[in-house]
DNA sequence: AGCACGCCGACT
DNA sequence: GTCGGCGTGCTC
C-alpha cells in the first residue's frame, strides 16, 4: 500500500486527482503543486487515501511551499460546502478563495511588518499644505487615525509619495501594526437610543447561531449597532467579519473601525488591493492576528479561525451575488458560515431583501427595528411623485421639479438628478425610414456619446463614429432619441445659466482618482447640481444636499425581470436618504408617466413593510423565489439553436419529480452579446432541498456531457433572470 | 480550462 | 511540399 493526496485543482472537472506521496508527509489541507497533463498546477489536498501498490501509476506530488500554513478543516469543509451548493468544482471554489500569491510556485515572503501611517497634529500638517491640494489635504486629515497604505491609496492614487515626503520631514510617523496598540484612546462611543441599545443586547447576548435582520432607515445608526456589537465580541476574544457592499465604502468603514478600536488588527479585503496586501491581509486573518475583518464579498471566503461574528451590511445589495465563475452569494455564505460557527450573524438594512424579510416573517431570523433616525433633529425629506402626463415641463423636467432645483440652489444647497443612463442619448434614429444605430455583436442599441463624438455599445465596448447620414436612406438629418446623463446635463445648464453642474457617472470618472476629485469638489461646493447614475446612490454623504431628483424611474416597473421592483424600491429609498441627512428636511421628487401604478403610493407611505407585503403575497401567487428556489443554466454559442439544443440535452440530465419544474430552454431577453448568442434554461423547485437533490442528481450525467463550442454556467438562486 | 494530436485548405 | 485552421479528447 503507498499513501495517495486527493488533490482539488483549479480545473472546471468535479473529480479530485490522486498523487503518490513520497513517506507520506503530507496532510489534508497542504498546498502542492503537481504535474497536470504536460503543466504543473497548484493544488489542495483534499483527502489522503491508502492506494494498492501497482493498482494505478500515480504521478508524484511535485513541491509542498511552506510559506503557509495549513488550510484548516474548518476552511475545506466551507469551500466543500461552496462547492457542493454552487455545484462547481472545489478546486475552483479554492482557486476563487485563495489568494493569488498563493497558487504560484513563489514562495511568498510577507514585507516588511505593515505599517500604518499617522499624524498626531492634523492642524498642523493641513497648514503647511497648499490650500488647494485638496487630494493631499484629504489624504492629511485620514491621518488623524492609523492609516495602511492601501487605504491612503484607495483615498488619492498618489497618495504614498506625499506619505514618504511627509515622513522625511517628520511631519508623520510610521508604526508597524504590530506595535501599534497601546496608548491611543478609542474614540468615545456614543451613547445608544434605546432601540440601538436594544438591539446590541439582544446580538450580544445570542447564544450559539442567531441570524438577526437589523432593519433601519437609512441614518437610523446601523453602523452603531456594529460597532457596539463587535465591542463585546473583541472583549470575548474573537474575530469579526464585516461584509460591505462597495469597495468605495471600505477605506471609509476602516477609518471609522480604527478610531474606535484602535487596540484592534483591522484588515481589509477587497480586490482593489495588489497581490501582496491580499495575501498579507488574508494570512492575518488565517493566523488569528487579525481581529476584525472587513471587506467586499470576498471576505467571506477569509479562513478566520476564532470567528465570533458575521455582519452584513445593506444585505440587499446586488453586489453580493458574483456574477461570474463561482456564482456564490456572499451574504448566503456569511449565514452559512455563522450556522457552522455556531455564532450569531446580522444582516443591515433599510430596505431588506424580501428572501430576508420572509425570514424574519417566518421567524428563522430574528427582526430588530431601528425606528427613528439617529441623527437629533434630521427628518425624513419630504417625497413627491410628479405625474409627466400633461404635465407642464421644460427639456423633459417638471415644473415643480425645476422650481425646487431652482430654491435649494437659491439657499445656497445643492441638488442632485439622477438618472440611470449614462451617454447623451440612448439611440441615434433616423426620422426618415425608422433606422435606429444598433450594436454589430449584441442585441442592443447603440449609445450616442456626444463628447467622444461616438456611438457605444455598453455591453460590449463596440464603438463607431457618428455617421453622418442614415446608412439606410441616406437621410442627413439624424436625431438622438431619449436621454442619458450627458444630455441632461446639457438641459440642466441651459435652465439655470452660471451654474456649476457637475456629472458623475462611469464615463466621467473612467480616469484614476477621477472619482475623488469629483467627490472632492462636491465636498468643496465647486459645484451646485450634481448630475449622475446609480453610483451616487451609495454611501456618500453630502452635507449640503437636500434636494433630489429621480428621472425615468418607470423602467423597474415594467421589466422581465420580477426583482426589478425591489431593487428600484431599495435605489428610491437609499436616493431619499440622500437627501436631508442634516438640520434642513429634504425633498425628493420622482417623475414618472405612471403616477397610479401602485409601486408610487407604496412608495409614499414611506414603509417598506407595505412594499414588503404586496411584493411577497404577489411573488407567492407566482411560485417566485423566495417561494421556490430556482437554478438557471446560461449557454451561449455562435447559434442561438446550438445553444438551445445544448440545453435541451442539460435538461435530459435530469429526473422528473414531484415540486421539480424543468423549463424550456428559452433564448436570453438580450438574445446576442460580444457576438455569442444566448439561452437560458430554468430549473425550479418546491424549496432549496429539492433543487439541490435535483442537481446533485443530474451531475454525473451533466459530467458526460460534451459542451463542444458551448460556453455555458450554473447560476445557483440567480439574481437576474 | 489548457494543451496536444490530427486531419484538411492556400501559401513561401 | 508545409503552415495553420479549429474539432476532439485527455488530464492522477
């Protein structure tokens, strides 16, 4: 008998690979790398196995790297659990997990103990920088508390230049993590509301796995919440993990996580970092150094050994679902994770998924409410709907719409409109014959960009000059049809003449560090209407804003896809909370050619329980998740009909069962993308059970199946269908 | 997914 | 004559 390691490699084949073992030292858990066909690939032992000598001519494991330690069994069997439930390969689920550092045959050697960069006099600094280096001074006041250079750079590019100079001139001082600890004063907590209290109690005192969903407006002090919670968790001695949405939103969380534990080992993780930081990052989190860790949805793969609670915050956020690859959902894993740990787990937000908010119906989470908001003194803002039908209007904008743009300018305030199309116009049409300019590889329209004087495909990258004439009838007179945030930035300096109008949008800030300088000047008052897409709609806070402006909101409400409606539900409420955020009520304005459709006056009741509701009795009359958990199979292929016929064997693969539904193969609403046409195959069942039984049923025959030119995935509760 | 092998079309 | 197209099949 010799020793065998099941090796789990970043191949898209669900079986392990067994390699021989030379004296067999090797446990589960150690990374290897081995030869793989005519390469050498990196690897995790999955398993050891006893293998009959002369049974089967194994390969030999090639090098076991001993620049880290070995992955835990608490680690595997969460990757085995992602596996298995993503029904995808667990050494792509590791891939996927791991760092890159640590699939490559470098052995990595961490830096320098990291260090974190600080000012004990922040006046002091700020005077002698130029008044109108506004990226150095906001990199200057982060200083205030411990900075890494990952979040320093996150703050201004350059960041680490100015660092190093300010470091020569002692300006600064540099500390290694390490020693940072003692002598700095945690900011005083505040003192919490009742219901904050309350709900830190009930978190602090949970015994064992307790999934809460902690449901508060926007400025109702979710962060608080947090905040007090993992206090208590520290005290215990153990880790937390922070999930938040947006990677913009993580250097902001982090300086507020260090002004208040600065005892603490803060690490983030998102991917903006480079390969060491994560690495660096990750094996602080690995070894138990780290004692909170924050980041994006790939924090919840961070092996955390002493685990002592989950926060995910604004769990409705779409970002949390990967959309490529291994389709995980980050917040499913981090309840997941909190079950196995045996620890309790808090979902945040204002306006929950409704897959949450059952939950909490049903009683498998417990609902904690945060009424009021924390703030002494801020209001809700004022929200109208502003019916477009015979409306009076100038340039597609209300008349009341532009009188209220119109008075919090003239207090000195600033506004914002939002409209979530970037571009000048949608299409270019010709008036003529009804051409409209359309993408060469997707179903899509062309998007009319007037300042790069070129036509886009926002899907694909396509792009093409202007024509000059209607390619069809030759008609010259070319006219751009509807509008996005270039035009209507246009319209916006036309109605009020000498005003600063800003645009942010993905177009604008394409350029690095483009983002913050816009912020920058926000912040600055540069600027008094702010045009821009859904990226305004998170997490920033701007002091002087109380006015808001949503255009062409309808488009959630007549979409194929049923969750549309949530999610504008969720964009209209997290918009308000712009708004207003201070002393002055705001206001909020939503124009739409639909005024009576019920959405807007459960909109204006300003519950998301009503919402919640209909939303949910509606989705129960319709077998829509969360009252059936469905899997979607996606195909694309040079030919619509290779795809389908592709998925018409996929659905062979499975056995019909009472609560199972297998659809049709159907090709996608947006039928060509990047020149592949695709479809779509749903699979739907009674509850999560059933369709796991269902696909675990069908792999082996899905494993035999030969997918030729077809690229095609799994999408395990998919968030757009 | 890679990567090799293998079998048919237009080129120095 | 061969360079190279991408179909098919395998990887412990």
């Amino acid at each position: 008998m010799i020793c065998a390691a099941q090796v789990a490699l970043d191949v898209p084949l669900t079986r392990l690979f067994s390699y021989a073992v030379d004296g067999g030292l090797l446990a589960v858990g150690e990374r290897v790398f081995v030869p793989f066909g005519h390469r050498v690939l990196s690897g995790v032992v999955a398993g050891l196995e006893e293998v009959a000598e002369g049974s089967m001519t194994l390969k030999a494991v090639q090098s076991v790297p001993r620049d880290l330690p070995c992955l835990s069994p608490e680690w595997l069997a969460l990757c085995r659990f992602v596996a298995d439930y993503y029904h995808h390969p667990l050494g792509q689920v590791i891939a996927t997990a791991l760092p890159a550092v640590f699939r490559i045959p470098e052995v990595f050697t961490p830096a320098q103990p990291p260090l974190l960069y600080r000012c004990d006099d922040v006046e002091a600094l700020l005077a002698r920088l130029a008044a109108r280096a506004t990226a150095q001074r906001r990199v200057a006041q982060a200083l205030a508390v411990p900075q890494t250079a990952a979040s320093l750079r996150a703050l201004a590019a350059p960041a680490m230049r100015w660092i190093a100079s300010w470091l020569e001139q002692g300006w600064i001082e540099a500390v290694p993590e390490t020693a940072m600890a003692k002598g700095k004063a945690a900011t005083n907590a505040p003192v919490p509301n009742p219901e904050q209290a309350r709900a830190v109690e009930a978190i602090a005192s949970a015994e064992g796995f307790v999934p809460f969903l902690l449901f508060g407006v926007t400025g109702s002090g979710k962060t608080e919440v947090y905040l007090q919670t993992i206090a208590t968790v520290l005290a215990r001695g153990k880790q937390a993990l922070v999930l938040v949405p947006e990677i913009n939103l993580t250097p902001q969380a982090e300086s507020a996580f260090r002004a208040r534990f600065p005892q603490a080992r803060i690490v983030s993780l998102h991917s903006r970092l480079n390969d060491s930081e994560r690495a660096q990052g990750w094996l602080a989190a690995m070894r138990g150094e780290a004692d909170i860790v924050l980041g994006t949805r790939l924090a919840v793969l961070a092996p955390l050994p002493r685990l002592g609670l989950v926060v995910v915050d604004e769990e409705h956020d779409a970002s949390f679902k990967q959309q490529d690859g291994l389709r995980y959902s980050a917040r499913d894993i981090a309840v997941y994770r909190a079950s196995q740990e045996g620890i309790p787990v808090v979902l945040g937000s204002a306006t929950p998924s409704l897959e949450s908010w059952r939950n909490a119906e049903s009683g498998r989470y417990r609902l904690l409410e945060l009424p009021a908001r924390a703030v002494p003194g801020a209001a809700l803002p004022e929200l109208r709907v502003l019916s477009m039908r015979r409306a009076p209007q100038r340039d597609g904008l209300h008349e009341s719409a532009i009188a209220a743009i119109g008075r919090a300018l003239d207090r000195g305030e600033q506004a914002l409109v939002f409209i979530n199309r970037r571009g000048y116009a949608p299409t270019l049409a010709c008036g003529e014959c009804g051409w409209s300019a359309s993408c060469r590889h997707c179903s899509a329209r062309l998007v009319l960009h007037l300042g790069a004087r070129r036509l886009r495909c926002h899907h694909c990258g396509y792009e093409l000059r202007i024509p000059p004439a209607c390619p069809d009838c030759g008609n010259q007179d070319l006219k751009p049809l509807g509008r996005g945030t270039q035009r209507l930035e246009e319209n916006l300096q036309a109605l009020f003449p000498g005003r600063n109008i800003l645009r942010i949008d993905r177009d604008s800030t394409r350029r690095k560090g483009a983002m913050d300088a816009a912020l920058e000047a926000v912040h600055a008052g540069e600027a008094d209407i702010l045009v821009g897409t859904q990226m305004l709609a998170k997490g920033h806070d701007f002091p002087r804003l109380n006015c808001v402006l949503v255009l062409e909101a309808d488009s959630g409400l007549f979409s194929v896809d049923y969750r549309a409606e949530e999610r504008l539900f969720a964009l209209l409420t997290q918009v308000a909370g712009r708004a207003g955020r201070r002393e002055q009520p705001g206001e909020v304005l939503v124009q739409t050619q639909f005024p009576e459709h019920p959405f807007y006056a459960q909109l204006l009741q300003r519950d998301y329980r009503v919402f919640a509701d209909r939303a949910l009795s509606e989705r129960r009359d319709l077998r829509l998740p969360p009252f059936a958990a469905w899997a979607l199979f996606r195909a694309e292929a040079q030919q619509l009909d290779s795809a389908l016929e592709f998925l018409r064997t996929v659905k062979q693969c499975f056995v019909p069962e009472p609560g199972l539904t297998i659809g049709d193969p159907v090709a996608a609403t947006m039928l060509k993308k990047s020149g592949l046409e695709r479809a779509q195959l749903l699979v739907s069942a009674e509850n999560r059970q059933l369709l796991q039984r269902a696909l675990a049923m069908a792999e082996p025959a899905m494993d035999r199946l030969k997918a030729g030119r077809i690229r095609w995935s799994l999408d395990v509760d998919p968030a757009e269908v």
